[in-house]
C-alpha cells in the first residue's frame, strides 16, 4: 500500500507538469494569443473555481462523527496555514522582499494543491473516508484563502483594510458560504430522503456544473504554462536568482509539515491518527495552483507566483514521498 501511494503521488505530479508544459509550448510557440492566461485566469476565478467550491461541498454526506473529526481538521488547518504564514512572513523579511513579491511568497507559503493533489493521494492510502475528510482541510485552506489571501494579493495596491473589505465579497466568497450552509443543513442526505422529482433535479445540477468545476485544474496548470512561456532563464544565473522559491520550498514542503507532525505527536492520544495524517499531508502539499490566477486577477506579482508553484511541484516528487513515509513509520 505505501509503495502504490507514492507512486500515486508521483503520477499526479508528473501530470500536472504535462498539464502546465502544454500551456508552455502553446504560449511560447505564440501558438495561443498574448492574452489567453489573463482570460483562463478571470474564468477560473469567477466561474470554475466557485462551481468546484459548491459542488464539493454539496456532495458529502456527514455523520456525526465525521463532522466531529472534520471540526478537528478545521480547526487544525486554520492554525498551523496560520503558523505558515508566520514562517513566510519571517522569511519574506529575511529576504528583504517587498510589495507584491512578498505578498505573494507569503501566500504561497499558505495556501497549497489540498484538491487535485491530495484528493488522489489520500484516496489511493485511505479511499473515499481520505478525500471525505481531506475536505475539511480545504475548507479552512478556502476560508483563509477567500479572505485573508484576497486581502494579501490586493495589499500592494493599499494598506487600509475598508479599501480592500470590499474585495473579499467575491465568487468564490458566496460559492463558500453556500457550501458551508449545505454542509449544515446535510444537503446530500435531505435529498436522498427527497422524492424522485428533488433528486433528478439535484442530480442534473451535479452532473452538469460539477465537470466544469473541475476543469479548474485544467486551466490553472494551462495558465502556469502560458505565465512560464514569458519567463527567461538563459543560464545558471538566472536560475540561482530564483533562490527564495528554493527557500520557500524548503519551508512549505518540508518545515511546515514536519513541526506540524511533531507536534501533534506531542498531543499523544488527544488527537486521532487518522485525522492527523490528513492535516499532515496536505499542509506538505506544493503551493497552490489558484495562487497565480489570483495574483493575475488582482494584477499582483503573478510571475512570481507562477515560478513559485512551478518550483515547489517539481520538488514535491521528491519531499511528498519522504512525508508519506514518515507518517506511515512514525504516524
């Protein structure tokens, strides 16, 4: 089971590298126009991104100890992506970055690939049970992200908190305020005890929006590569000024993750494996790809933001299988 859970997490991998490495060949053969990843980043932010959101979220049903054990990795996940961000903020100083630069490596240090890498992952080691409760976690990755991180993107054009309230009200704000009133209300099981009229509704909703929700990851790692196409590394120089995407890596994908093993570790039996192993996981997920269609969005520093979810990918096929292991022996 280890062996076929990495190799799962090394697959997922390699695909969104494919994934992104067709937007690269099609933006820098000019194959698709100059503004094709301003235009796949605004239908992401505004249309996909949300419809995933409500569909994910509507298509659960929670008992009462899952809503017990998901309430753990709510809670869990919005204190250490808050430690995270400490680390980011610590170091983004460290290394005297600035305005939208050091918004955006902040940001990165947070917000991680929690849906379309990790679902997969904890599917393979824990099947449905893994992505039921690994969506927990991306709900309080939604809740920091859909708030504080709109108000870290759009920091750089203001400092003052009422100007940039108004830009927490989004698609993806309502998307989840919906979902959490479908959570409370248990959508999924209201209608299964509904007649067949309420259901067949139900079901030709689903199966229409959630598709194109989906395609999220689609056009994230597309718009990666279109943001790729216009970076210009013409030697090891060039790479090397890349170095705190290097750093940033070290941070998200191994530092975060590992104090947060250990630390829930020190809490002995308080805190279920199982729901640790979840929290564990996906904070050592890669940076998000929603990141750089946020940056574009709010016109912050997207290329950053881009090389930083390029960087980190490319280091999770290694560091994602070394966490795997170490919450499977030590876990």
């Amino acid at each position: 089971m280890q062996q076929e859970a990495v190799i799962k997490v090394i697959y997922q991998i390699i695909t969104l590298a494919l994934l992104g490495f067709t937007g690269y060949i099609s933006g820098k053969s000019k194959y698709l126009p100059e503004d094709a990843g301003v235009i796949l980043s605004r239908i992401v932010i505004k249309l996909t991104a949300p419809l995933l959101i409500v569909t994910t979220m509507a298509n659960y049903d929670f008992d009462s100890k899952t809503l017990r054990d998901g309430l753990t990795i709510y809670i869990l996940g919005i204190l250490f992506l808050l430690l995270a961000m400490l680390f980011g903020t610590l170091t983004s100083k460290g290394l005297r970055l600035q305005g939208a630069a050091s918004n955006m490596y902040v940001m990165l240090s947070m917000f991680g690939n929690v849906i379309f890498l990790a679902y997969p992952l904890l599917s393979s080691i824990y099947g449905e049970k893994g992505i039921i409760y690994a969506v927990f976690f991306n709900l309080s990755n939604d809740t920091l992200l859909w708030t504080l991180g709109v108000y870290l993107v759009n920091r750089h054009h203001t400092m003052e908190w009422k100007s940039n309230l108004k830009h927490l009200i989004n698609g993806n704000t309502i998307a989840f305020s919906i979902g959490v009133l479908f959570v409370l209300t248990n959508l999924r099981t209201v209608i299964n005890h509904s007649g067949p009229l309420a259901k067949d509704i139900y079901n030709l909703l689903f199966n229409t929006f959630n598709p194109l929700g989906k395609t999220t990851i689609y056009l994230s790692m597309l718009f990666i590569g279109l943001i790729l196409s216009e970076v210009k590394i013409s030697s090891f120089a060039d790479l090397m000024k890349r170095y705190p995407l290097m750093i940033l890596s070290l941070f998200k994908l191994l530092l975060v993750p590992v104090v947060a093993f250990l630390m829930l570790n020190l809490a002995g039996g308080v805190i279920d494996p199982f729901v640790k192993a979840i929290v564990v996981l996906q904070l050592a997920m890669p940076c998000g790809t929603i990141v750089p269609a946020l940056a574009a969005q709010y016109d912050s520093d997207y290329k950053f933001a881009t090389e930083g979810v390029f960087i980190s990918t490319l280091l999770g096929m290694v560091t994602l299988p070394v966490i795997l292991n170490m919450i499977l022996l030590f876990g």
